[in-house]
C-alpha cells in the first residue's frame, strides 16, 4: 500500500486517542501537527518499492485462478 506505519511504545491508545481528538475538536490544540508530538513510536516500517509490481501481479493471478 505504499504507507509508513508507526507502532507506539503504549500499544493501548484508544483513551488517548479520543482524548487528543476531544483536546482538538475543544480547541486546546490548533491542529493534528500538534498532536503528533504526544506520541512516540517504537516500531517504524517504511514501504518498500522494490518487488510490489511483481507481488501485485501474482496476487491478481491466485485470485483470477480462485475464481476460476
């Protein structure tokens, strides 16, 4: 899918997630920018671009073929 996908170090972030959206909605934040430096990641993978064309064709064959 081409997207950077960040895992926090605190893994259970639904709390604070709505609380940074509730913090952005009543305006004591200006804006996601300023939200994004209540968190750390621990985890980051970056996309690869090598070999996905070839990957994509081959997944579109095996569902051609299940489909029969």
């Amino acid at each position: 899918s081409g997207v950077r996908v960040e895992r926090p170090k605190d893994v259970e972030t639904t709390a604070r997630g709505a609380a940074m959206l509730a913090a952005l909605g009543v305006g004591l934040v200006p804006d996601l920018d300023a939200l994004r430096s209540f968190s750390t990641a621990d985890v980051v993978v970056e996309p690869k671009s090598d070999g996905v064309e070839a990957h994509r064709e081959g997944w579109k064959r095996a569902v051609a073929r299940a489909r029969g």
